[in-house]
C-alpha cells in the first residue's frame, strides 16, 4: 500500500490561489519552491499549490492525490500491468525528488512522488 503524502491543487494564477487558502481559510506558507509552487503550512497531510503550465497535465484547474513510493519505477510497472496509464516516461524531477503523473482505468489523474534519501 503506498501512503497518501501530497494533496496537490494545480491553479491558472498562484498569486491568487495563496490569497484565497490565506484570507479565505486560514491557511500559512509553509515555503515556496521556485516561482510556481507553495506549501502551505496543514496538520497530517501536505497542501502543495501549484501553478499550471502551458503543455502540461493536468491542463486545467484539479486537485490531485499523490502516493508516495520507496521505489518509483517499481510503482509505475505495477499502475501499467494494473491498467493504469503513465503520462511521463520517466520521472521528473521536483524540489523534494522524482514525480510522476499517472490516470488510473477510469482517467482521474495521480502522483506518484519519491522523495529524495535524506
């Protein structure tokens, strides 16, 4: 079972998602990676707000589940021989390690998300 570890929210305009979670739910900056992601600061699960860029998925405003691995590649055979569909040929890397976006049969879009050792 690989565990829930980011809940991740892709949006068209950052600037105004982060007023949103702060003025409208009280949420905090956590910390900012570059200029199209910030964490927000939440309890047990991760709030991340991402900007959406041009050609990439998803292509409009989601949310998206992230399961965390131990072994990226093993997880993405499994999602394949499970019917599942890989949006990238290999992971990408992201601030915190290798990402990669998946559908599962019925098309809703994931992550899966290694994090590099520490």
């Amino acid at each position: 079972m690989l565990p829930v570890c980011v809940q991740t929210v892709f949006v068209p305009d950052l600037d105004e998602a982060v007023r949103f979670y702060s003025e409208g739910l009280g949420y905090e900056v956590k910390a900012t990676y570059g200029p199209c992601i910030v964490q927000l600061k939440t309890g047990a699960t991760t709030l991340i707000l991402e900007k959406i860029e041009a050609g990439s998925q998803p292509a409009s405003p989601a949310t998206i589940l992230c399961f965390q691995t131990e072994d990226i590649r093993a997880s993405m055979r499994r999602i394949v021989e499970a019917g599942g569909e890989l949006l990238h040929a290999e992971p990408r890397r992201c601030p915190v390690g290798v990402v990669v976006m998946f559908k599962d049969r019925a098309g809703v879009l994931y992550q899966l998300l290694q994090f590099d050792a520490a």
